[in-house]
C-alpha cells in the first residue's frame, strides 16, 4: 500500500520569498504538485519587497520531504532557512521530566523531604514494608522495561534506539490514567539477565510493562517474572493486543449478527501477539480457529510440531484447528467468517477476502503496512479494522494498558490473572453503545474521555472478586448512571 502524507512525516520550512501578491500561493502549488499537503503558514516577518513565512507540510517520508525542499530551492527569489522534521523537534531533549511533588523552599521543607525527617519514614517501611505503597512513588509507578529485540515493526534494534518508544510508553500513561512510568532499556538479550535485573529493581514499582521482548523469550521472561514478583507483570504487545483484538472483534460480530463461538475465524501470526490474541478468544468462547504463520496452517502432522522445535507451535496445534485444515493462508480463508491478522504486510489478497463468508470481518492489524489494503479488504468485508490511525477502527493498545494499570494499581493486585484481560476487554468493548455502533465504529478513539476509567474500573472490581462479565458490566453501569 502506498505510503500517504501524514503528520508522523510532517516537516517546517522557514523562507522567505518576493512581497507579491501571488508568491504565496504559487508556492503551495509547488508544494502540493510535488505530492505534499500544506498545513500551516505563519508570517514571521515582512518588509516592503520580502516576506518571511514558516510553510508546514505533511509529506510521505523524509526522501519526499527533500524533494518538496529541492524544488522549492529551484524558484527563483525564494530563499530557504531553517528545515525542521516536527517529529524529530518533539523528541528533542527526551519526553520526559522528573518533578518533585512537594516544595523545598526552607530549612523547615529539607528536614522534612530529606534528612533528618525522613529516617523516620525510613524506619516505618522497614518495620512494615508493605507502607511502601503509601510513602513513596511505589504507590503509582510503573517500569517499563525493554531489551529493544522487537520494536515497532523495525525490529531488533537495540536498547538506546528503543528509548524514545519507551518515553512515548512513558508519556501516555501519564497522559492517559495518570500513572508516573519510567523507561528502562537493558543492554542484555539474555534472558535469565532480564529475569534477575527486572526482579532487582522491582521493588521501586507497583507494576512491570514488559515492551518489545522479541519472541519466544518474551514468553519465558514474563511467565517467571509473574511466577517470581509480587507486584502483576504485563507485555503489553501480547496482551494489550489480545484485550483491544478481542473487543473490537465482539463489537464488529455484533454489527453482522454473528456469535464468537459460532464463527470460523482464521489468524495470522503465531508470534507473541498471535498467541496471546489467540489463547484470550478461546478464554472467551472461541472454537472454530485455524492459524496460519509464513509456512502455512498450523496443523498436528506439522514438521516443526511433530519435531518439538517448536512449543508454541505445538501449543497451537493442540488447541486449534479442530477439522485438520492444511494448506496455505489463502485456503484457509476461504469461507472463513473472520480474518486476524497479526504477521506480515500484503499477506492477503483482494480474492481471499472475496471468497470469504457473507458479512466477512477482516482486522489486518500489521503495522505500519498491513495484510491488505483496508480499503481494497472493505470491498468485500462487512467490518475492516486496522492498527494505524488513518483508517477507521483502529486497534491499538494505549486504549488499555493505562486502564489495566491503574485498575491494578489501585486495586493492590499483585498479579494479572485472564479474568482481568477478559473484564477489560468486555469493559472497552461496552464504551461503545448500542446507539453508536456500526460497521466504522466498533472501537472507541483513544481519546474518549471515558476509556481509561470504565477499563480501570473494570479491572479493579474483578481482582477484588467480581466475575470478568459482571465487572465490565458494572464498569459500564457506572459510566451510565448520572
């Protein structure tokens, strides 16, 4: 699919050009016959023959953004200053701030805040470590942790490269449930090092956000980090996805009458996300699944199954595909009525999708690039969502992991149990009415101003015991009721 102007390559650049009455707009024109959408134009000087104005555009990739640049270089008396990538201006100096809460203007504050006052907090912590979560940051803080292996879809990467998707990480927690989260990128692919520095420095935090943990160690890493920490463990690209995949699916059967334990559903992805997306539609009633990865359906007499190379893969076979369906992706869809996607750009073709059931539902979800075209895949689908911002149902993850947080967080958990995935996901499927859904909207913005509290709420009665219907239920009640 090819690359559209957008604001994540967004550019600035101040010129100045002849004071006559068409030099603005024949500039434009340049900008938008070189393919670029012009957004903003503010004066930042003027004379009697020359005038000084900031041009903002959006353009395809930095290539095209050198290209608008080149031929607006061309014009004659047009003078170039000062180009700036908004993305790269944003990113400047990191996001991210540390600010003390309470003042330290006199002697009286220091001996307060710091010695000698604080020894007696000290003291009270260690007679009952438990007042940690109510005399210092352990109350509200979250680490989010990454080895940088698995990145967006830029791959391993490295530590440093990964920190500015951690400050982002960072940034909308706080933006979004208030919750103060700290960046920490680990020079290590090792898991047992991962395993031993995540636990040595979890006694700061009231929660771990794994990130970015490239599969299968993601899996091992988060599974003993749960079984050895006292406070719950979260890789959000597992199971932020799952939660999001799994309510925006419920909403979408719901606009084409169909049931989640009655529909065929074929996934592609047998990766991190895969497998979580997968086993959370099983928790929540799924039976007719067949999954596919680069080498065809997973299937029992698979090699790589029967080898044992594989556990996931096994796992899959298992507990999938209940008809032995073999064959290529493609085969699988054919009457399938739901299609996940969770793997590679262009993976599905515009004939797959038309050979699929009446009232079809496609989530090509890889991103930036996804399986399909949405809009070639709405042609023939009912429902057609996407993780990027650009297209109608969006499926992305800051729609939850905020709430699921701070639920935990308030609620003391010290662990993330199914019940708490499927409440979050009933709950953030129910923001959405029966009023408002329809086949573009089955999936709320990630800026409804209710998300993050009917998530946490949700989350927060099912780990004081409630069962995960009846939580999101009353999540939902609650939003409702004056």
């Amino acid at each position: 699919m090819p690359a559209a102007p957008s604001i994540a390559n967004s550019v600035t650049v101040r010129l100045v050009l002849p004071a006559s009455p068409t030099a603005v707009s024949e500039m434009t024109g340049l900008i938008e016959r070189t393919g670029g959408v012009v957004t903003g134009l503010d004066v930042t000087g003027s004379g009697h023959a020359r005038l000084g104005v900031d041009v903002t555009m959006l353009t395809r990739d930095p290539d095209h953004a050198d290209e608008i640049v080149a031929a607006m270089r061309a014009v004659e008396g047009l003078e170039i200053g000062k180009v700036s990538d908004r993305t790269f201006l944003m990113h400047l100096g990191g996001k991210l701030t540390v600010e003390s809460k309470v003042p330290i203007r006199t002697r009286d504050d220091l001996s307060l805040v710091y010695t000698p006052g604080v020894a007696r907090v000290c003291q009270a912590i260690a007679r009952n470590p438990e007042d940690a979560r109510r005399l210092t940051i352990k109350r509200n803080t979250v680490a989010v942790v990454t080895d940088g292996t698995a990145v967006l879809g830029l791959g391993d990467i490295g530590p440093l490269a990964a920190m500015p998707v951690m400050e982002g990480k960072a940034a909308l927690f706080k933006r979004f449930a208030d919750i103060d989260a700290f960046p920490i990128c680990l020079d290590t692919t090792d898991t047992e090092e991962i395993i031993r520095t995540v636990k040595a420095i979890a006694p700061g935090f009231a929660g771990i956000n794994l990130e970015d943990i490239s599969a299968p160690r993601c899996f091992e890493v988060e599974a003993r980090l749960r079984a050895e920490l006292d406070i719950p463990v979260f890789h959000d690209d597992q199971h932020g996805t799952a939660i999001v995949a799994l309510a925006a699916l419920r909403n979408a059967l719901r606009v084409v009458g169909k049931e989640l334990a009655d529909v065929r559903l074929v996934m592609s992805g047998a990766g991190a996300a895969g497998t979580a997306i997968l086993k959370l539609l099983l928790q929540a009633g799924a039976r007719h699944v067949v999954v596919a990865d680069v080498h065809g359906v997973v299937h029992r007499q698979r090699a790589d199954v029967l080898s044992g190379d594989h556990p996931n893969h096994a796992w899959i076979a298992e507990h999938t595909n209940p008809d032995d369906v073999r064959g290529s992706l493609s085969e699988a869809v054919r009457g399938a009525d739901v299609f996940l996607g969770v793997s590679a750009p262009n993976v599905l073709t515009e004939d797959d999708v038309a050979s699929m059931a009446p009232g079809a539902v496609v989530f090509a979800m890889a991103n930036p690039v996804p399986e399909i075209d949405p809009e070639v895949a709405a042609r023939h689908a009912a429902v057609v969502a996407t993780g990027r911002s650009d297209f109608a149902n969006q499926i992305n993850n800051v729609l939850v992991f905020p709430g699921v947080f701070r639920g935990l967080i308030d609620a003391a958990s010290r662990l993330v149990t199914t019940d708490v995935l499927l409440a979050a996901a009933g709950a953030l499927a129910d923001v959405v009415t029966d009023e408002e859904r329809n086949a573009t909207y089955i999936i709320p913005s990630v800026f409804h101003p209710d998300v993050t509290t009917v998530v946490a709420d949700a989350v927060r009665r099912t780990v004081q015991g409630e069962p995960p219907q009846a939580a999101a239920q009353a999540a939902t009640n609650a939003l409702q009721t004056p």
